[in-house]
C-alpha cells in the first residue's frame, strides 16, 4: 500500500485557492497589460527574470505564471536566497545524504527534488554568493543535481523563475553576479510597476485589502483619505498600503477610516531617495560633550540625530565596498541580510539612491 503523498506547503497552494492579492489588483492599464503578459509568460516553459521594487508582488506574480501553466497541477516552491546561510545552501537546494556533513542524520530532499515537475522561485536570486552560483549555473545546463554527499546525480525537470529588485544586468555590472548565469536566468523580464505608477488602482486596491483585513464588517474611507493616499509616494509599494491601513483600521470609528488616522509617514514626504540629504551647515564640532555649554558652546546636534545619521553613512559606505551586494554588505556589519533591510528601510535608504549611484560609477 502506497504512502499518502505529503500535504503541500502554503507555498506550494495554488492561486485559483486564494483570496484575490492587492498587489496584482486593479485596472489601470499597467496592470491591464501585466496580467496579459503574465498569461502569455505561463503558455511557455522559459525562464522568467521578475524585477520589481520592494512590495510590488514578486512572488505573486511568479505564482500567478505557474497556476496559469501547464505546470499548475505540481509544486511551486518559493525561496528567499538570501535568507539562507552560506553554509547550508548546497544542502537546500540539492538535498543530502547522511553524513555529509555534522548533523545530517538522514537523507533529505533539496529544494530542486522537492519542486521536481513545478516551478522554482529564486527571490533575490542577486544575493547568493558567486560560489553558489557557479553550482546553480551547472544545474541549470545539465538539469541534473548530486545531493551533498552522494557519488551520483539526479534528473530534475523544473521551471525556474527568479526574482530581484533592481534587475540581474546590475549585479552584472557591478561585478557580483556571474554573466553566464545571468543569460540562463533572464531569458525572459517581467517587470513589475511600482504603486506610484498606477495610482488610479488606489481605490481599488483599498476595497481589496481592507476586504482581506476586515471580512466581517464594511470599512469606508472618509472623503479626504484616497486624495492623501494619492499624494503620498509608497515607497514600499502595496505591502505599505496594507500596513498603513491595517494600523489606520485599529482607530476607524464607525467603520470609517478618518484622515487622521493614516499617520503616513513624513520623513522625506516619503519619496524615494535620489541622493542622501545634505546635512545642514554645522560648527565643526558635531556634538556637545558634557561641559561645553559652560564654554559657551550650544549643542549643535541632537544625540539621536547624530547617532541616526552615524548608522546611515556606515550603511552606505558598506554597500559602496561591497559593490551593492546586499550579502557582502551584512557580513561586513555583521548584520543578516533581513537586518540589513530592516535598517535600510528604517532610515529611508532606498534602492533609487543604490540607482544613482550605480549610475555615477
């Protein structure tokens, strides 16, 4: 008697199971024409390059082509490459045998085996090392893979789509990803817009998430909310949307989202980033030590200020020695890559300003 075959992970469900995703909702026509070409991307077996900022839909997009395939009725596995130590990424995307290394006690399936028949989603494919990608590359020519260990290697048949932020041909450039893996992988480019170039699906937008956040209840938007929600830039895309007004439903009063209650953030009246701020026209001395104002000398500069921008600068500088590989970047501070981009965010240092200064090399 055979096995029950094993339940499928969350990221393995298919779409057509789901509650319609905000990110790929509404119909402006650049949306229009994303959804066209995603169901033209799905008839072919190609692989598929997905750019788009932070927020935009990436994965969403990458399920969407796999549910509308005719690999729809296999896996679809998605993995963030960044997220994964160094250490232990042979043995996740190719499996092991026991022993291979300290701890391995069984046989295990990698992520190529597990989406054997589907698809494979690569997110922030850029971050992995250029060692790994050299064994990536291997795979994808001879579409065969030897789990850590083994003396023999396995057929594969998998769909590969791979994600990144701002697109394979940077990291090219900069010297950071292999140019023979980026000719496999970007065979195809599906570019995803960003939310302050399809401001005209806002309304809808909302309805669908506050639907997804609030199904037992209406939730409205007072008159002056949409106009502001216009306004501002969402730099995090459709995945800020929801987040402002998740925290914006917590204080709706009647059912009504008031415009007090958005609390968008005001940092840089939230755009994008093109180049860091000046700083301000200070005394050389940057901060007042305990003593100095009994020297006459005020503080030139909050603490928290100084500290802040302190963080910043060493952010930066980190990402210029390390060529903009978000990787190398962490471990030079001694951060993971989700810390990194925690911080990032935190102080508003966005991809445009990695942009212009790609642009400026």
């Amino acid at each position: 008697m055979s096995s029950p075959s094993p339940r499928p992970s969350p990221s393995q469900l298919p779409v057509a199971g789901m509650p319609p995703a905000p990110q790929l909702s509404g119909n402006s026509l650049p949306m229009q024409a994303l959804r066209a070409q995603i169901g033209r991307i799905a008839r072919c077996g190609a692989p598929v390059a997905i750019r788009g900022e932070s927020g935009t839909g990436k994965e969403l997009a990458a399920r969407a082509i796999h549910a509308q395939g005719a690999r729809a009725s296999f896996p679809f596995i998605a993995v963030n490459c960044g997220a994964i130590p160094e250490a232990l990424m042979e043995a996740e995307f190719f499996g092991c045998r026991p022993g291979a290394y300290t701890g391995a006690l069984h046989e295990r399936q990698g992520l190529f085996q597990a989406a054997h028949g589907g698809s494979l989603l690569l997110d922030e494919v850029d971050d992995l090392p250029l060692a790994m990608q050299v064994k990536l590359l291997r795979v994808l020519q001879e579409r065969r893979v030897r789990k850590l260990g083994g003396s023999s290697d396995e057929a594969i048949d998998v769909r590969i789509l791979c994600a990144s932020q701002h697109g394979l041909a940077r990291g090219v450039a900069a010297g950071t990803f292999r140019q023979d893996l980026f000719y496999r992988l970007h065979v195809i480019e599906l570019a995803l817009p960003p939310l302050r170039e399809r401001r005209g699906d806002l309304q809808v937008l909302c309805e669908v998430i506050l639907a997804r956040l609030s199904p037992r209840r209406t939730v409205s938007l007072a008159p002056p909310v949409l106009a502001a929600l216009a306004a501002y830039a969402f730099p995090g895309n459709v995945r800020e949307l929801e987040n402002v007004l998740e925290r914006a439903l917590a204080f709706a009063d009647g059912g009504v989202i008031a415009l007090d209650g958005l609390a968008l953030p005001t940092e840089a009246g939230g755009m994008p980033l093109r180049a860091a701020p000046a700083p301000p026209a200070l005394p050389e001395r940057q901060l007042c030590l305990p003593g100095m104002a009994a020297h006459g000398l005020a503080p030139a500069l909050p603490l928290d200020v100084y500290l802040r921008q302190a963080e910043r600068d060493m952010i930066v500088l980190a990402l210029v020695q390390a060529r903009y590989h978000r990787a190398r970047a962490a471990r030079q501070l001694g951060l993971s890559v989700r810390q990194l981009r925690y911080r990032m965010q935190k102080l508003t240092i966005q991809e445009s300003l990695l942009d212009a200064r790609m642009d400026d090399r």
